[in-house]
C-alpha cells in the first residue's frame, strides 16, 4: 500500500486520514476537498450563525496547516468526478476546471450527505436558505447582516431547526417553527418534545407543529410558509431544515452498490463491494448495534468513528466498526435532550416486547442549591429486562449528555436494568444522588414491571 | 420470614427496609436508630454547615414519616446494645434508659462507621472538632454561630476536609489545611491533587502538605495545631478530618467475623458468618470489583447498594453483590475531582503491570462559549489494554462526574482501552466534541502504549 486517495475532506475524511498516517506513517495519504474548508465542525454552524462563535475560523477542528504538518495532503476546491476502479483512478476537476487523474491503491469515500430539499414551490426565493455547509452558513450570515431580518419561518423542528431557532432568537429575531409531526424534536418520544416546546415557548420562539409545508411565496417584502390545514405565516426570511440524505453519485457511477436511502452499503470493515475502495461517515449505511441490521444515521460522532475505522484498515489493519446506538444530544436554551438505544416505537417495529418508564427526578440533591427537574423515559425488554434505550431531558448544568452516555455504555455491554443498580457511579450532593438518576430511573422501571409480572420471589 | 431487624438508621439500614419492604409487605420491619435523624444525607453536612442548606431538616432523604409510610417501623433514639443469635435477639436501649429486647427471623446491621480520633494530645479541648454525624454538625453550627470564629484550620485533607476548606472559606473564615501527605485528595493522584491546591489557594485556603500533626494546645484565645517540622499555626478552631473506621462493637460480641481495618466480613449475599445475620454499609468490608479481594471503603454509593442487597436477600432473595470499583466525586469550589477504578500505584501494588497516561483536553469544543480545561488520567494494564481506571478533573459544569461515570460502566464491563473508540458517546458543541474527552484521552493512552511496544501492523 503506497497511495491512499480519500474523498471528502469532512470528519469521516479527515479522521480516515489520520489514523492511517498514524499507524503507517510511509502511506501517501491525499485527501480530495471540494470546499475551502477541510475539517471544519459544520455541527458549530448554529453557533456561529447566533453570533456567539465570533470568528468562522474558529470552527476548524484542525487547520489545513495542522493536517498537512501530519504528512497528509490537501487538494482544496478539488471535485471528484468519476471513479475508474478497474484503473484504480479517480478524476477530480481541479479549482481552474480541468480535470486531473489521481491513482490510488486504496480509496475512501467520505462525500458525506446534503441537505433534502423539499419538493414545494418557492424553495429558490431569496430569502430561502439550506443549512449544512460552510457556504450556506456564509450565505445566510451575510443575509443576516445585510438585510438585518427581524423574524424568521424555521422548517423542521429535528436538531439543526431546533438550534437555529435558539440561535435566531439569540440574535434578537422573532422565530416561527412549522414541523409536519405532532411534536418538536421527534427523535424523542413527544413526552420529551412538549418540553422542549415549553422551552421554546418560554423564549418566544412559536412553534407550529402536524403543518406539512406546501409552498413558500413571496408577499411584499417577506415570505409566506404556506401549510396543510390553512396554515400560513409571514417573516423576513425561512430555513428548511428536514434532514440530509446521502450523497452517492461518485459511487453509483463506479458500481458500488447503495441501500437505504441510498446510503452506501458497507461490511463492519467499512469495506464496499468494490476491492480497496472503503466508505465512511454520513454517505454509507450504519450498522445498529442493538438491531445488528443497517440503518441511516447521518451524526459527526459515527462519521469519526467510521472514518477512524476505515483509515485503519485501508492501510492493513482489520479493525470492525462496534455499530451506532444513535446517541445524540442537543441544547435548546437552557435545555439539553439527548436519547441513546431504541425508544418504544422503534423497539415495537423491530418486533421486541419493550416497556417504556417515565421517571422525574432532582438532578442531584434538592437541598443543594440549584437542583433542576430531570427525565429519564428508560426502554427495556420485558421478561429480559434487557436495556433497549433511554432518553433524558434536563437543564444545561445536569450533566444530561454524560447521563446518556453511562445508558450507552450499558447497552453497548448489554446490561439489563437490574445490572444498572450495581454500576459503581459517583455521587456528590451537588451533582448527583447515592442512586444516581440512571438508577433511580431503572429501579422506577422494574417497580412498573413487577406490576407486570408475578413477584420473582 | 416474619420479622426483620435493622440495626442502623442510615444509608444502608434504610436502603435494606425499603427493598425488604418493597419486595416482602407482609415482612414486619423494624429499624433501629441511634439519633433522631434516620436516612439522613451526612454527605450533605458540609453543604449545611456552609450556609448552603437554611435548613437542616432539608437533608432527610426522607422524613421519618415517609418512612413509616411505607410500613417501616422506626425506633428512634434506641441503641442497640447486644445479640444474642442463638435467641436471635437483640437488646436495646430506649431513650428512657431502659433495656428492651428485640427478637428477629433475619437481622440486618448497618452501624456504619465513626470518625477516627488521632491520638494526639488536645484533641478534647474546646473548638476541636470531627464531623460525621447529625449531631456533630449540629456542635459544630452552634459553635459557627455563637463564636463567629474568624479562622480554621482543618487536620486531613480528604474528601470531607476538602468539602469543609470550601464551606468555612465560603463562610467568611481564614481555611488553613494540614496533610500528612505529599498533596491534598491523596485519593487520586499528586497531578490532581496539586491543581485542587492551586483552586484552594485561589480562593485563600492555606494548604500545608507533608505535615504530620503532633498535638493541639490552648494559645490565649485561639488553638494551636503543631505537626512535624516546626509546623504550627494558630486559629479560632480545629476540625479533624482524617477519616472513618467502622463500628463493630455489636457485631464483635455476637462472634461475627471481621477483617481489615475492623469490618465485618459478608460474603456476596452481604450474610456475616452468623446465621440470619446480614451487613451492610461503613461497617463492612467491600468486594473491590476488579480486584477481585476486601476493601473498605465507606461510601454512601455502596451503602445503599449493599443495604438493598441484603434487605433483598433478608427476606428470601438471592442477589450477589457486583463489587466497588472506588467511585467517587467531589465539589471543591469550581473544582470537580472524581475517580474510578484503580490508580497507577494500587495497580502495581496489586501486582498488574500498569501505565497511567494524563491527557489534558477542553471540556467541549472551544469555539463554543465557557469551555473549560478537563485533565483525564487513564489507567490501563500494558499487553491486554484492560482498563484498570480513570481519574478526571475539571470546571463543575464540565460534566466530570458523570464522565467518571462512562469510565465506571466501561471497567464494570471489562472494556479494554480501545473498546472504549467503539462507545456511541453523545455529542453537541456546547458539551462535547465528536469524540467525547473520555475517549480522546483513551487514544493519547493507546498512542503512549505504542511507543512501548511493536506497531500492530
């Protein structure tokens, strides 16, 4: 193995790269970039949009110059066109236009995903935005600063329209939400999502949830959000935000075969049907870990992690990607909601027998100062009592995310929730309980089970 | 099984009565408490004595009536004297001063432990003081408040000496600290220990390390604590800090065994040698989980989980307890310092062939607002990677306990260093980066691991 060509220079990429000139330091590691900005954490793009990162430049996990100073090389504003795997050649149409040739011995492909359009009128208005990459966020920012709008139609309440109307709001607009389901954030439970409305609610954000967005039209100086059941609204500027899918032209064209979505399919080495072209990161299937069956789950975290995998093994190793359990967390204001594992739903559809508790408790003892209401929705099997999921709602300061994340650790070992008790975790009164909310929450839950079952004694 | 005995008010009496009871109704259950104050959160006392907590009844986990609520007999002010476990009963002092026996089919102790008290001279003058339970905190308010002492200094430098640097600071005092050892929190390791000196001394505690105390006299109106090397300062009060021992005297006289340090020998089950009797809590010895041997370690984690285990198994269960793994957390100003596992020093003493890596990293993405330093120390054995355990410092909304908490789920499961890449860790910006800290400091760990061995490759 001599040369290991990557396309996409975002985190699959980027990490992709690393790993391999980490372990095998003599490879030629060249990563195709088809913007300017070569791992940048586009996850920050609300954040700069609200004006609390200051500096766009800010955002780079690391900079051109740091990942060049790793032996790696960089072809910014390159385009990859085709792929030629019989000649092991892929063609790239270089900053001027023309086309250059770039051999390989192993390829990557990290192309990432783009944002869905949505198929209604008025999508190319101006005032219309997309949100994914550095240039629609340079797009929208100067939108922003030229014309100064005072309100703005967010469409899709999912993560990245739940964040920008945090961040509107910041910036001292008045926002509208307009989400085709019965609650906000429908990656939780709606339990969970009327909170997150009271949140957004509490900040004068209004949301407009079961409108399905037919239209956008101009009227006088500003759009109008046309929707199901007459809806309709007025503001100076919309964003569409409903979800990205895979981005597999360059593969289809070379013969890798596509699933879901048409997200790439890959083996857990994150080999494609293709010899020596892998794929990673939000353009290929995921493996569930709980389902062991494929799944669409465009997050950075699975792109690294896949990336990392893919980097590792293109240049010899034999590493297997361990599955996502689509962990995920989000702040909203003052909130962060975050979920790991299958919720109820999703544990009905892929034919298991879950129950699903809610518990609300203090975030750590309440005769300490600052104590916030925090919960927990736990999703395990009934008869097993095998952890399946978990979902936890909480202020900012009540540690929400690493909660979940001691959940994910649980179901990534398979614990059942009477393992949870015997988990050895910490606890001091200002962060915590002697049983910390995970546990109180899994001891809620057998509490409803028994109800269920006869008594085991 | 009719009636059930718990002899202790505590963390672990009343743990056990609640499961015995939650499990069994029909069982009578009976507690037996020294002072007014059962299920009391004695690790909130520092949090009183600061001011924090107005009111000290706020600290009951529950209300004596709460507890009777759910069935549960209490016998407030009653001191268990002996047992007879032949007769299977158990004499106690009610608070008239007379003796009453009580007879029991199982008998739960959960005496808990005392404040170890240095022989050194002085120790009984006015304004000395040691802090564990209710009633010492309440001697001690009644001093804060009537004096108005001006300065402390505090002898052990410990999770509760730590607590209370930071309470009597926040009081308006003068703290000034006194330690055996080399640095402060000796529970982790002298890199932790110095950057919680640095915030002690950032907020005016002064600290003296490598001091061995020798004695405290009267100096006018103030008291004089010397120690080794000339040590000496004076103040308007002394809290000694440097400990607990378990209380075994009932447990003695019944033929029950113990072990090291003086606490009671349990099996899994948490049964003592004697039959039907159980223990639980400070007063037992405590399976280490990865060492696989006794420890004592009194925790209020590990109280509630054992006392569930044996009120659970009192009344006919069969429930093994999972072992410690040492967890544990604490405040200190802006400071939160937690631990997992095994440190560098313990792993070798107990044989293993360990490396300890520190890696220094944000708490989340820096572009985002209020990110904050978090130093991560990794411990893991050389050749199989198994991770042994995991210190972690950093700002107390830097989510470091519940961190602490990922690397105590993963070495419950037996997660090596590189297991720990495949955990679907949550992110966001605000709280995270795409690999969680936990995670990046696991990669510097492998990195440093591979400098001392072959590429894998």
């Amino acid at each position: 193995m001599r040369k290991l060509l990557i396309i996409g220079g975002s985190d699959a990429g980027i990490s992709a790269a690393l790993r391999a000139k980490e372990l095998c330091p003599a490879t030629e590691v060249t990563v195709v970039v088809a913007d300017r900005y070569p791992n940048f954490s586009i996850c920050g793009l609300p954040f700069y949009l609200s004006g609390e990162v200051a500096d766009w430049q800010a955002l780079a996990h690391r900079t051109a110059r740091d990942i060049e100073n790793e032996g790696i090389g960089l072809l910014l504003q390159h385009t990859a066109v085709s792929i030629d795997a019989t000649q092991k050649e892929v063609s790239v149409r270089r900053p001027q236009g023309d086309l250059r040739k770039l051999g390989y011995d192993r390829l990557i492909l990290g192309t990432g995903a783009e944002s869905i359009r949505p198929r209604v009128a008025g999508m190319d208005l101006r005032g219309v935005f997309l949100l994914r990459w550095m240039d629609d966020a340079f797009i929208l920012e100067r939108f922003l600063s030229d014309r100064q709008p005072k309100s703005a139609t967010i469409v899709g309440a999912g993560y990245i329209g739940m964040e920008m109307a945090d961040a509107l709001t910041r910036r001292g607009m008045a926002v509208t939400v307009v989400e085709f389901a019965d609650s906000v954030l429908t990656t939780l439970d709606k339990e969970m999502g009327q909170r997150v409305e009271t949140e957004l609610g509490r900040h004068g954000v209004r949301v407009n949830t079961r409108v399905g967005v037919t239209g956008i039209v101009q009227s006088g100086d500003q759009l109008r959000v046309l929707g199901s059941g007459g809806f309709s609204t007025n503001s100076d500027m919309v964003l569409v935000a409903v979800g990205a899918h895979p981005r597999n032209e360059l593969a289809l064209c070379a013969g890798i075969q596509t699933g879901l979505k048409g997200a790439i399919k890959v083996d857990r080495r994150m080999r494609t049907n293709v010899a020596d072209i892998f794929a990673a990161g939000d353009c290929v299937e995921t493996r569930h870990r709980l389902l062991a069956q494929s799944t669409y789950i465009p997050l950075g975290t699975i792109a690294h992690k896949q990336g990392r995998i893919a980097g590792e093994n293109a240049v010899g190793g034999d590493r297997e990607f361990g599955g996502s359990l689509g962990t995920q967390a989000v702040k909203i204001f003052d909130l962060v909601a975050g979920r790991t594992g299958l919720r109820d739903c999703e544990a009905l559809a892929a034919g298991l027998k879950p129950l699903t508790v809610e518990t609300e408790m203090w975030d750590h003892k309440a005769y300490y100062p600052g104590a916030h209401k925090l919960w927990v929705r736990i999703t395990a099997e009934l008869g097993s009592h095998r952890l399946l999921g978990a979902q936890v709602l909480g202020h900012r300061h009540s540690e929400v995310s690493k909660r979940v994340d001691v959940f994910a650790a649980a179901i990534h070992n398979a614990m059942s929730i009477e393992d949870l008790n015997d988990l050895d975790l910490s606890y001091t009164p200002p962060l915590s309980s002697p049983w910390d909310p995970v546990q109180m929450s899994a001891q809620e839950w057998s509490k409803s089970a028994r109800l269920l079952t006869p008594n085991p004694l």
